[in-house]
C-alpha cells in the first residue's frame, strides 16, 4: 500500500516538474534557433562593408588586417592604427562572388590583385585612439558603406563581429558574442599606448581580426576589434563608436613617415644597429665620425609624434663629477636642439649622451640638419672630455662654447 502511494506520487512529481521543464527547453531551443538565424542574418548584412588590408611598413614589412568601409561619398574605409602603421600607403580587398558564393581563401584573392584590389592612401592616424582612415580611389559596386548606431552598445548585449584572423587561410570569419563592460581604458599594448572608451566582449579576437566591424544585432556599427587580453580567455577589447565618430569629425593627421623612408629621402647613409635603431656615422670637420642614433619607432604623446635623435659621449664606471654636471645643466640652457643627458645602465655604468627630440612629421632636411647638429656637439664634447680638465674649463661660458664647437 505504502509502495503504490510513493509510486503515484513519484509519478505525479514527474508529470510537474516535466510540465515546468518542457517550456523551458523549448524556449531555449527557439531562442538559440532565433539567434542562429538573426547571426547569419546579420553576417549577410555586414560582409559587403568589410575588406581585409594589406600594409607594408617602412622595413618592407607587410602586415594584414581587417577594416570596415564607413563613407561611400568619401570611399573612406577605418581599421586600427597598429594595422597600418607607418605606411602611406594600403591595398584592399572587398569580399567578392563566385558561382552566388562568396569567396573565403586568401590565396583567391591574392592570385588576382589587379583584377580585386583597391589601392589606398592612409589620411589619417591617432595611435591614442589606435583608429586610422583609408582613402580609396575607387570603390566596387558591391561595396555597402556601414550604418553607425546612434548610441554606444549596453552591458549583455549580444554582438557580431566579422574578421580575418591570421591563422587561418580563409577570410570573412563570422564571430559572436556578449558585451561585458563599458568604461574607458588607458593602457599600453604591443603598439604602444592607449586611452579610448573600450567596449569589452566575450568574443574570440585574434591577429588580423583588428579593424574588423563590431556590430549589434540590427547590423550597425557599434565598435572595432582592437585588441584581446593576453591573461583572461576570450576577453577581447574594442574601440566605441564614440570614439570612432570624433576622430571621423575631428582634424585629420597622418602618421609620420618611417625612420628607414626619411633617411632615405634625405640622402644620409645609415647602418642598422644591433639595437634595431639606425647608426649614422657623420663626418665632422676635425677629420673625424660621431655616430648619431636615430629611433627606429617614433615616439608620441596623444596626437603629437617625436623621432628622437641622440650621441653617446661617454661610458664610465664612475659617476659623474658635480662640476660636469653643471656644465652640463648650464649648457642645457643653451642649446637650440635637444639636451645632455646621464642615465645608468644595467651593468652599473654612467652614459652621458646627447638627446634631441623633434617633431617626426618635420620634413626631411629638419631630420639630416638635426643629426648633424647632434653630432657636433656630441663630438665636441667628446674631445674636450679626453683633452681637459674640468678645471680648465671652468672658465669657459656654456654659450662661449657651444658657439665656439659649432663655429667649427
């Protein structure tokens, strides 16, 4: 008797909580259908904005990535800074049809580049931002430009994002997935550093998906693939569509040319150093060389970008004297270009050099005047630290001197 009651109980249990489960795994079962469908929705919307990009740097390096086409009148299309970096130039592809399918392998693409590719000129670069725009001569019929959102995605929304991921031979990789924050990030990457509202997802980015378009579910711009965090799994970051619309509005600067390019334009002859920067051996009037250093990066601070030039002097076990030093500030004061600096490096030693950093935008001569000044006082300096006492320079002025070494 006992055994029968347990039973129909048991039973009637079943029948509720099976009345209670069935609903919600058949919500669950739309639900993901509808998202299925709304993704692939969504993909074909977007795919005719995307392009992937072909750069090469100032090292002959090429790099690939992803970009999105915003501005049919203008034929702008933006993509990250880090995916163009110094260039000047930029080949892109829009995704093209064959037999009603789109084309995914690379290789398709790259077998027929004067019939596919569209030339490009970067017009404008903020490495703070990591944004750059792409000027095109020409655009394909297919190509659609992007509509942006209004407003900035929210927390818990689902995104799209389509890319082209180094690691695979196909291209127009389809991703999803959710935002998990919003707020504005300051911090330094591979390409240098960074402060920009960041939209931060659950989505796996990879190299070459940078630039790609992050999309809500209306297939409107909401953000671009910028980076993913090299200590959480799918934990990927993202520029805002606010930022991305200030920098559209805002004044358009170019980057600088590379360092190799600008030597190169200004006729100076230049050796790659062991330390990856450019050694430039100058002659100087007393018969002998000074080597000048010239960065191979460029320095920048938001939107203003420096190449630095600098001379080493002297290495020593010792520190430097009270009275150099002076002499050293004095002549600081002095000096039209650049500086004297000591710094200490990792063996203990004392290295008195001298640093000038100038506008990298400046034209080519500014760069080849600037080494040359350098040189001149570095080598200067260098002789008198072999030839004098401190002692007997002490009653020399700093402007006495620095007119007197570069009388020279």
């Amino acid at each position: 008797m006992f055994r029968c009651r347990l039973t129909r109980m048991l039973r009637i249990a079943f029948h509720r909580w099976m009345s209670v489960l069935c609903p919600a795994v058949m919500l669950v079962i739309s639900l993901q259908t509808t998202n299925a469908m709304a993704g692939g929705e969504t993909y074909k919307k977007v795919l005719p904005s995307t392009v992937w990009i072909i750069t090469a740097n100032g090292e002959d390096q090429t790099s690939t990535g992803t970009g999105v086409f915003i501005d049919a009148d203008k034929k702008l299309v933006l993509t990250n800074a880090h995916v163009v970096g110094d260039s000047r130039t930029a080949v892109v592809f829009f995704p093209e049809k064959k037999n009603g399918e789109t084309m995914v392998k690379r290789k398709q693409y790259l077998d027929s580049v004067l019939k596919l590719a569209q030339p490009g000129r970067i017009v404008a670069v903020d490495r703070k931002l990591d944004l750059a725009l792409i000027e095109l001569a020409e655009v394909p019929e297919r190509a659609e430009a992007i509509a942006m959102a209004e407003t900035s995605v929210t927390t818990g929304e689902s995104v799209d994002l389509i890319g082209n991921p180094g690691g695979s031979d196909v291209l127009w990789v389809y991703t999803s997935g959710t935002v998990r924050s919003i707020y504005q990030k300051k911090f330094k990457s591979d390409h240098g550093e960074h402060d920009f509202r960041v939209v931060e997802t659950q989505t796996p980015i990879k190299p070459g998906d940078s630039g790609g378009p992050v999309v809500n579910q209306a297939g409107e711009l909401i953000a671009i693939a910028q980076s993913f965090s090299p200590s959480q799994n799918l934990v990927s970051y993202c520029v805002d569509v606010q930022e991305i619309e200030a920098f559209v509005k805002s004044p358009w600067k170019a980057a600088p040319l590379g360092t190799k390019v600008v030597l190169k334009n200004a006729e100076v002859d230049f050796e790659l150093h062991s330390t990856g920067h450019y050694e430039v051996k100058q002659k100087l009037s007393s018969g002998t060389t000074q080597s000048v250093f010239v960065a191979k990066d460029t320095e920048y601070f938001q939107r203003a970008d420096v190449r630095k030039v600098w001379s080493l002097v002297s290495v020593s076990s010792d520190e430097p004297s009270a009275e150099l030093m002076m002499r050293l500030m004095r002549q600081n004061s002095a000096t039209k270009i650049g500086g004297w600096v000591v710094e200490k490096n990792g063996a203990g030693e004392f290295l008195i050099l001298y640093v000038a950093k100038l506008d990298a935008t400046a034209p080519d001569e500014a760069v080849a005047a600037s080494i040359d000044y350098v040189a001149r006082i570095a080598g200067a300096m260098s002789k008198q630290l072999k030839s004098k006492t401190p002692e007997e320079t002490k009653t020399e002025s700093s402007t006495q001197t620095l007119a007197s070494w570069l009388a020279k």
